[in-house]
C-alpha cells in the first residue's frame, strides 16, 4: 500500500517559495500531485499570516484549493489534547500530529523536533 501524507505548512510555504531542497522536489511534487492532504491549520496558518499580500493570498488560495483539507472533529480533538498534554507541545502541533495519527498519514515536515517524541507518528523531512 502506498504512502499518504499530511502536509504540514512549513513545507507548503517552502514549496510556493521555491525553497524545498533540489534533491527532495521531485518527491515533495509528486506528495503533492498525489496525496496534497492537510490540516485545516495549515490552511489557517497559511491564509491567516498577517504580511500577505493580496497577490500571494490569491495564487495560495488558488494552490491549496486542490488539497483534501481534514478539519477539526471530536476525535482529531480528543486525541490533539491527548497529545498535548503527554508532549507538551503548542495546539497547532497537537491538531496536525493529531489528524496525521487518525488518518494514517506521514506528516511532512521541516520541523521534526516538534513531533520527533510523539509515539506513532511518521514522519517526512525533506530537508534532511
């Protein structure tokens, strides 16, 4: 069965940048082309930064249009408190590794010391 993986923003905003490392953009397109999912954080996270412009807001906006966004329900939030409370880590990183977890997907991501100690979840990071 082929890998599915959750987009963490990190990695959608070093993507439009044009920042993802040379030897890793093949993959990280392909992720995208084939299993484009994430949070509806990342979309909040994204969307909401207060220094974008309306340029940008309408070229991401027209990008993350062709993801599958899985939002916030009573499981992903009984898990992300779960998850928070045992890790200690910020609410945003509980509600991404918490949809990872229950939707089985590997989270891509930069910022792997965020979810390095959580038990269970996979993880991608395309620039090491």
């Amino acid at each position: 069965m082929e890998e599915k993986f959750l987009i963490d923003t990190n990695i959608i905003i070093y993507h439009l940048d044009g920042k993802i490392p040379d030897d890793q953009k093949k993959k990280v397109r392909r992720i995208f082309e084939t299993s484009f999912t994430i949070s509806t954080i990342s979309n909040i996270e994204v969307l909401g930064w207060h220094k974008i412009t309306e340029e940008d807001r309408i070229k991401t906006e027209n990008f993350l249009s062709n993801a599958v966004v899985i939002y916030l329900d009573k499981i992903i939030e009984t898990k992300s408190i779960e998850l928070k409370r045992a890790y200690n880590i910020e609410t945003p990183d509980s509600i991404i590794a918490a949809t990872a977890l229950d939707n089985n997907l590997v989270l891509v991501t930069r910022n792997t010391d965020d979810f390095k100690n959580i038990k269970h979840l996979k993880l991608f990071n395309p620039f090491l």
